[in-house]
C-alpha cells in the first residue's frame, strides 16, 4: 500500500530515482510487517504471517529482542543474498520465467496446498480443513476471469473479495486479544537483552537454511504473480521440515522465523528479474513500478537491459543501502518498542492490541466493513483455537484460492484450447510436478522406511 | 470416548460443505475442460464435504483431536458487543469517542483500577488519533466532535 500512495509523489521525479524510492520503501515495508507480528502478534504484510507464529511465540518467552535481531539480521542476509543472485542469474532466470504460463502457476499453487496440509500442527485433517475453508473463503467476489459475481449475495463490498490484511488481523490480531481476556491473571512478558552480535550468531548457526530459502524466495520472486505472501510459507515450511527440532515449530523456532523473513527478503530482489528484462511484473509493488515506469515514457523489455545495463546495478546498490538502513532503524527503534511494549501492564497491552486491530483495519483501505472483517475472522479465529484447529493452513488457502489456484488453471485450460495434457507434458510443469514428488517423498514416505529408523526405534523401546 | 462438541463442529463444516457446492452448482461447473465460475467452487466444496466426513466419521470412533478449553465467555463476549457497537457507531459518534469506550470495556474486562482505566483509554485514543489521523493522513471518523478535531 505505502509503495501505490508514494507512487504519486514520484510523478515529478527522474525515473531511476522514482524507482530506488519506490524499491526502498517496497523492502522497509517488507521487512517492518515483521515487527508487529513479532510483538504484537498483528503481522503487518501478508508476508509476515509465518513471522507471527514463531515471532509472538519467542516474545511471550521474553526473548522479543532476540526475535527482532535474528528478524533483522536474516532479512538483511536475505535481501543480500537475492541481490547477489539477481546479479549472477538475471540472464538465465529471466529465459526460465519465459517459460512460466499458467500450467506452471498451477503446479506453484498446488505445492502451497501441500505446504498448508504440512502446517497442521500434528492434526493433518483439522489442518486440510482449514485450508479448504481458507480456499472456499477466497472464492468470495467478483470471477476473475468472466467478472460474474460468487457468493456476493449482492453485497458490494464483497465484490471486492475478502481482504486479506484485515482477515489476518482477525485471525492473529483478535484472536489474541480474546485469548488474552479469557485468562486475566496473566503477567506481563519477561525480557532477555539481546544485541544483533548475538543474533548474528544465531544468524551463523543456521546459515546453511539461510542460503537454501533465499534460493527458494529467490526463485519465487521470479516466478510472476506469486508474490512474498506464499514464499514466507515456503520458507517457514522448508525450514520445518529440514528442522532437526520440528517440535519447536508454533512455539518459538528460530529455525522458522530464519526459514520465513529470509524467503521473504530475497523474494524481493527476485521480482525485479521479470519486471526489468521481460517488462513483466512479479508482484504488486513491481506492477506499480511498471506502470511509474510506462508513465515517464519507459517500457522495460528485453532490449531495455541491453541498452540502460546501469538500471539493474542502480537498483542493487539501491536495495543494499535499504538493507543497511533498515538495520539501524529496525535494531534501534525494534528495541524500543519493544521495551515499550513488554513494559506496558498486560491489561494496557489487551486494550492497545484491540484499538490497533480495530484501526490497522480500518486504515487498510478506510472501510468500516473491514472491521467487521477482521472481527469476524477474530471470533473464527478463537473459535478455531478452541477445536485445537490451526489458523495457518486457512491463511495459506485464502493467499493460494481464487486469485491463484482457480485463475490459473481455467486461463492454463483457456490457452490449451481446453486439453489438460499440457498440465503434464511441459518441461516446466514435469520439473514442478518432480520437485513436488521429491518434496512430499522426503517429507512423509522417508522418514517412515530410511534405514536406521528401525533401529532407532528398538534403542527407544530398549 | 464420542465428542458431542466435534460432532456438531463436524456437521457445521458438512453443512457449509454442502452449501458451498449447491451455490456452485448455480453458478454453472461447466466441465473440466472449459470450467466455469462455479467449478473451483465446486471442487473446494466437495473436498470440504469429504474431509468433514472423514472429521465426523473419527469424532463418532472416539479418536478426535485436541481440543482446547474454552475460558473465561463472559469477558470475551462483553468485547465482542462492544465492537459490534464500536463499528456500528464509528462513522456518527467519531473515532476519539468511540475508540475511548472500546479501550475502557477492554480495560473493564481485564478487571483494571478505574483511575488507571481512565488514563489509558483517554492517552491511548489521543494518541493513536494523532498519529493515524495527523501524522500518517489517515482520516478517521470526526463524528460529533467534527467542530473541535
């Protein structure tokens, strides 16, 4: 939101700079919706949903600070590390993204659907549940592709589809607002100091994680349309499932947080790929960057790299000072809220939660109705809680549902002329289809046979 | 041991599961190679009828998952009124007003001295208005208070 209402000032402005503007304030924000997920429990981007989980969990521990360092430490990394890869690997992601239609989006979107099942925290049904009911919830507004209204019920603000920051704030926000006044006699939160030194070694102890997420968030930021929103999952849910202490998972993994903001981070550099040499965007900030760009006269393309090559080390230098910038200010003023917040009395803290879901609602898009929204999803939310139902696999269905599974696969079937072979006969889908293959073969069938478990299981009983 | 409570949940799901599809089915399904509105829907709502199925079917066996107590209603349910009321009086009362009730209930709930109760709804409506509204440009409601703010 904050790079479409900028985007006006940038009008006046010389292109190159309107877009380093545009990208630094793309990646702050990126970055910043990991600050209220982790101490508030209010993930301020779709994108820091994972962050929450793992984030909250760790300040109610007391350990906020260690949270917001490892938070920005990783980010930083992360950023870094897609700004390396988006040097050495333009040219050849950039053929790869040409090759990306619909079939391949689809295949995207179904691997998220196995990541909400792997999400269920240890019930794979309740978990399957929530992720179809995510799914249905999505299907709400107008068709995208034949513009007919679903289960609008002729309401003109469900028109629009269910927005997906208030549903968040629902589904996070209140719901630990209404937990929290279900036990009153509840201390305030302890607080261990930490400094970035120590969340930079932290930071060293999963380094290895790091690089392979940022690969991955990487990888996604080139794919066109998918966006940091479904590659924080991605990268929450390698990290789980590489984990040597699964267990920690929903309770405050370091692990997880690492696994979720790197992927995010290096999502963003990601998305430049398309957007400077194919003129494609890959999510919503670059679309706007696009339309700036087309504005002042510019049409990115192939040709477009090929004749101003010093946009793309602009835009990398650009993004690194971001980084380092928001290092200082994410260290500094991310430690101040949190004191200020693991000071204020619980009680204070419940009131100022409920005031600022109410108001980050609202501000969205400055509509009453998505209160209504964000408290709706709230009540689900507890009610959800209540079942021992996990909230993160609906999140996912509602990033994955109408705006990616269903358009994707009736535009794939509208380009084959309505045959699904080429669901299966691409390059590129095979690749996918192998990759998901691979991943839900080491997930769930190998640790069941690999050699040693049997052992590992007579020591137990023994 | 059969759960009456997950029973319930499960035929809740059923029933949306059900009502999903039918509302599908009206919005035409076409067929799988030219699919229409309805067809996504459609598939999400028979899924949705299978695994509930699948639900009721281990509730009625006994093997049901976790499930958490609920706490305190009375508490939550106070809150929950007050922002049903909150929304439905925003826009006429405004945003300093309005904000100010919701943050006492909450206080009020969480069983807060009255002397600490009033400063904290009082600092923390001024200022959440003055940075939302004056500092960041969002306008929020003036409501009654219109000739003052």
């Amino acid at each position: 939101m904050t790079v479409a209402l900028l985007a006006v000032f940038t009008f006046t402005m010389d292109p190159l700079w309107s877009i380093i503007l545009l990208s630094a304030v793309q990646l702050g924000g990126t970055y910043g919706g990991s600050i209220s997920a982790t101490v508030l429990n209010i993930p301020g981007t779709p994108a820091s949903a994972p962050t929450a989980i793992e984030g909250y969990q760790l300040t109610k521990k007391g350990e906020a600070e260690v949270a917001l360092g490892i938070n920005v430490f990783t980010s930083f990394m992360g950023n870094n590390m897609g700004l390396v890869l988006l040097l050495l690997t333009m040219p050849l992601f950039v053929k790869l993204s040409m090759m990306f239609g619909p079939w391949e989006m689809f295949w995207f979107g179904t691997f998220g659907v196995f990541i909400a099942a792997n999400l269920s925290e240890g019930d794979t049904l309740m978990g399957m549940i929530a992720a179809t009911v995510g799914l249905i919830i999505s299907c709400i507004g107008i068709d995208p592709i034949d513009g007919s209204p679903r289960f609008t019920f002729g309401s003109t603000y469900l028109s629009a589809g269910i927005p997906l920051i208030p549903a968040m704030i629902g589904l996070f926000g209140f719901t630990e607002v209404f937990d929290g006044l279900t036990d009153i006699k509840v201390n305030n939160f302890p607080l261990k100091k930490t400094s970035l030194l120590g969340a930079a070694r932290l930071w060293w102890k999963y380094r290895w994680l790091s690089v392979r997420v940022s690969i991955l968030g990487y990888i996604i930021g080139v794919a066109p349309g998918i966006g940091a929103s479904v590659s924080s999952w991605v990268g929450y849910d390698h990290a789980r499932t590489t984990s040597k202490e699964p267990e920690k998972f929903g309770h405050g993994s370091i692990e997880g947080l690492i696994g979720s903001e790197t992927c995010n981070m290096a999502n963003v550099p990601g998305a430049y790929a398309p957007v400077l040499s194919l003129g494609v965007p890959g999510d919503a900030p670059t679309a706007i960057m696009l339309g700036i760009l087309m504005l002042h006269g510019i049409r990115p393309g192939p040709m477009f790299m090929v004749t101003n090559p010093e946009w793309l080390y602009q835009i990398v230098v650009a993004l690194f000072i971001s980084g380092i910038l928001f290092v200082i200010i994410g260290t500094y003023a991310g430690k101040g809220l949190v004191r200020l917040f693991v000071s204020t009395p619980r009680t204070a803290m419940s009131a100022i939660v409920a005031v600022l879901c109410a108001l980050g609602s609202y501000a969205t898009n400055i509509n009453l109705m998505d209160v209504y929204t964000a408290f709706f999803f709230g009540v689900l939310g507890v009610v959800m809680k209540g079942l021992g139902m996990p909230v993160s696999p609906m999140v996912l269905g509602l990033i994955l549902g109408a705006d990616l599974l269903d358009v994707e696969f009736r535009r794939a079937l509208l380009a084959g002329k309505g045959s699904i072979a080429p669901f299966f006969t691409r390059g590129v889908s095979i690749a996918l289809i192998v990759f998901i293959a691979a991943v839900l073969f080491f997930q769930h069938v190998y640790p069941k046979i690999k050699p040693g478990r049997k052992k590992d299981r007579k020591v137990i009983l023994e | 041991m059969r759960k009456p409570g997950e029973i319930v949940v499960g035929l809740c799901f059923l029933v949306i599961g059900i009502c999903f599809t039918a509302g599908a089915v009206k919005l035409q399904i076409g067929v799988p190679t030219e699919p229409q509105p309805g067809f996504f829907p459609f598939v999400d709502g028979v899924i949705l009828i299978a695994l509930s199925s699948l639900f009721l079917f281990r509730a009625w066996g006994g093997r049901a998952g976790d499930s958490h107590a609920f706490g305190r209603i009375k508490g939550p349910a106070a809150v929950v009124l007050a922002l049903v009321l909150y929304v439905a009086t925003l826009e006429r009362l405004g945003y300093v007003i309005t904000t100010g009730l919701l943050s006492a209930v909450v206080l009020k709930v969480m069983e807060t001295r009255p002397r600490v109760l009033v400063l904290v709804s009082l600092s923390l409506t001024v200022i959440s208005y003055l940075v939302f509204d004056r500092l960041l440009g969002v306008t929020l409601p003036p409501g009654i208070l219109t000739a003052f703010l």
